[in-house]
C-alpha cells in the first residue's frame, strides 16, 4: 500500500476503503493495519509523512 497515491475504485483489495456501512470492528482494523511512517513524530505533512497526514484527514472528517 501506498499512501501517497490516489485513491482509485479499480482497486482489489477492500483493505484500502472504509464503507459508511463497514462494521466498527472492520472500521478499526483497517484504520490499525493502515501504513504509517517509521518515526514517532505525529504530524501534518502530507510531502513528508504522506501515510500519518492520510489518517489525520480521516480523524478530522469523522
């Protein structure tokens, strides 16, 4: 997985999308088996830290 490409509705693998109708629980595991960056810094760069900066949009769109 790569996250600083774009999303696209060709792809294979559900793994990459979270649906209005996905239980929590599938939520949750893909939101946790999502790739991040390798260092502990939190913060929003999306040219720097693509994977971290993808899943604080989804934090700020819940």
């Amino acid at each position: 997985q790569r996250p600083d490409d774009k999303m696209s509705k060709s792809l294979e693998s559900p793994k990459g999308t979270i649906n209005l109708l996905d239980e929590p629980t599938q939520i949750e595991k893909k939101i946790k088996s999502a790739v991040t960056d390798n260092d502990a810094e939190v913060r929003y760069d999306v040219g720097a830290k693509p994977g971290v900066s993808n899943l604080l949009s989804i934090l700020g769109a819940a």
